[in-house]
C-alpha cells in the first residue's frame, strides 16, 4: 500500500508545499497518477493565490492533512490526453479551478452544480476518490478528469487570467443567478480585495451601476479611477450610508473578516438581495425586521459550476476582463502569503510557475 506522497502514484511530480500550521511552504517531491482514459495531463504556468490556500496551508479551518501543496488558480499546456479524452488535445491552453472531481451523478451535478456536490473533491489538499491526496498548482504539473478543465480563451492572458479561475467565477455565478447581470442593474460591492475588484469589473461588463463600500477611503481612488466604479461608499460614514438607503438591486458582499450587514441591507431596494461570498468567523447580527420591510434575500454562493466557469472565461475574453495582478516568482511565496494575510497586494499575487519552479 502506498504511503508516502513520493510512492502513491507512478508519475513525479514537483511542487511547494506546506508541512505543518507554521503555513511555511517548501520545495515537495510528491507523485501524481498516470493519465487515465479522461484524464488530461498538463503543465502548470501560472497558479493564483487565494486566500483559502492561506488558510488552508494554516490549517485555520482545522481540515488540513499535511502536506499540503495549495493552488486552485491554475493555467497551463496540455502535455497528454487519455484516450477517452474528447475536449482537449496536446498543446492546448487550460485552467483548473477549485474542482477536480465530483460524483457526476446527484441532483446538483446533473444540473451542472458541481460546486455544490455532497461527493466534490477540491483542487489541492482534499482526498480523491482513490483515497490519495490532490495535489495543487504551486507544482510542476497537473492531471485531471477533463470534466474539470476549462479551455483557456486564446485572447485571455495566461497569468492575469488565472484569478478568474476561483475569484471570477466566484463573483460572476452570484451576478448571474441573482438577476444582477442585466444592464441599469444597481451593484454593490462591499469590499476591494481580489474578489471585490473582479466583482466590479464583471458588474461593470454586464452593464450594472456599480457602488463599492469599504472601510478604507485610500480605496475611493482605486475604485472610481482604477476600476471605473460609479461611487464610493465609506461604510463607516453614517450620513453616506443614509444617502444610499432602498438603492441597491444586489449586494455581493467579499468580506470574511466580521462586518455589520443591518447597514447594508438598509440600502438595499425592495426585493434587494444582499449575497454573501466572504466567511466571517462569527455568525450574522441578522434582525428579521430588516428582511420583511422591503422582502429582502440574505444569500451565500460558492465559486460556480464547471459549465458555468467556462461561460465565464470566455466572457471575461470577451469583455476583457483579468485581475489586476503582481507576478511572482515561486521563491517569493512565503512572503507573498505574509503580504497578503495584510491585504498588501493590489489584488492577487500569481505565480510564474513555468519559468521559476525547477525541480532540485
Ligand atoms: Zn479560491
Ligand atoms: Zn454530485
């Protein structure tokens, strides 16, 4: 029986990983399986840094099984194909994002919401179905069940494009499912980190008047100038909160760190939906009466399907939509992870994987 990351598969694999709560990552021999009939093989370029792959390289959630190689943002070249494969041949440009695997057979799968699969297995860190650990993109390469890789947009920029793989589809399903994908649509944004700043981007590409909320005023100029928002609101400014009551048709809230929301759902119009995509530590001040005046939704969503991702991608080609992005060499990781556990990074750090991860 296998027991090593270096034994259970018969292909090498290299990559950087974390070994325990100190988060720190470092260079990993590992192993990945042979390519199967569906299963596409390829090598990683770029790979964006969540900040679940923080968290999960802390073990913050408590779920972590050592060691752990993150990485869910992830762009590559396809280098072989199974011989089942049907959507994707050699050389090809493809993305992975939070899914490689899920039970393509339950109510949310056959309808295309694999993200909400009981049985869904994440990129990096998770067990698979064999029983073996999934591995992320800080490595060298990927394989997959072509089910859960994209086709990269030919136009779409390979590292500026990689954050669309978590944070794009992440903001893009809640637009699109809360009816805030249509043009003359009020939006609010709460928060311009590296979900925020692609909520505005793709609010803004489906037409939607874009209001951004944060608590920090150096962010006004970033999100008028910088992203083409139609106002700023400082959240801790009462009188700017009052001038916005019974506004806004939607809400995509990327806050995870604890935030009042009875401020924001006072802004919201009559059948406003405020969305929920952050995690905050502790649960909802949540007053009933502020939903029933005005039959307003609180709501949460998770990343998107695997159709939906590709819908995705190819509107973010389209409209020209990347995330705003600092480069970063492999070796630079540990510190890019300090940086952004301070929100210093403007708005999400990626990888060069393809030219500075050389196995040792
Ligand atoms: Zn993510
Ligand atoms: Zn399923």
């Amino acid at each position: 029986m296998a027991t090593s990351p270096e034994s259970e598969h018969p292909i090498k694999a290299y990559g950087y990983a974390a070994r325990d709560p100190s988060g720190s990552l470092s260079p990993l021999v590992f192993s990945r399986r042979a390519t199967e009939e569906k299963d596409v093989r390829f090598k990683v370029l770029y790979c964006g840094i969540c900040h679940t792959d923080l968290h999960l390289a802390k073990n913050d959630w408590g779920i972590t099984k050592y060691p752990i190689t993150p990485g869910h943002e992830i762009v590559g070249v396809v280098t072989e194909v199974g011989s089942k494969v049907e959507k994707f041949k050699v050389g090809d440009k493809v993305g992975v994002g939070y899914l490689v695997g899920s039970c393509r057979s339950c109510k949310n799968c056959a309808s295309d919401y694999e993200q909400y699969c009981p049985k869904q297995v994440a990129t990096g860190g998770f067990t698979y179905f064999d029983g073996t650990q999934t591995y992320g993109g800080y490595s060298d390469h990927m394989v997959s069940d072509e089910h859960f890789v994209l086709h990269w947009p030919e136009n779409l920029p390979l590292d500026s494009g990689a954050p669309l793989l978590c944070a794009g589809i992440t903001t893009y399903s809640p637009l699109r499912y809360f009816g805030l994908d249509k043009p003359g649509t009020k939006v609010g944004v709460v928060g311009l980190g590296g979900l925020g700043h692609i909520a505005v981007k793709m609010a803004k590409a489906f037409g939607a008047e874009v209001t951004v909320f944060s608590t920090s005023m150096a962010k006004k100029q970033e999100a008028i100038e910088g992203l083409k928002a139609d106002h700023f609101i400082n959240s801790r400014d009462e009188d700017q909160m009052k001038a916005a009551m019974g506004t806004l048709d939607g809400i995509i809230d990327t806050v995870s760190a604890n935030h009042p929301i009875l401020p924001l759902l006072g802004t919201l119009a009559t059948h406003g939906k405020l969305v929920l995509l952050g995690i905050p530590p502790k649960p909802l001040d949540l007053a009933a009466f502020s939903l029933i005046m005005g039959r307003k939704t609180v709501a949460g969503s998770n990343i998107g399907g695997l159709k939906e991702t590709q819908e995705m991608l190819d509107f973010a080609a389209k409209h020209g939509i990347t995330a705003d992005v600092e480069v970063i060499p492999i070796d630079y990781v540990n510190t890019a992870m300090e940086r952004l556990l301070k929100s210093d990074v403007r708005y999400r750090f990626v990888i060069d994987v393809g030219n500075s991860l050389k196995a040792e």
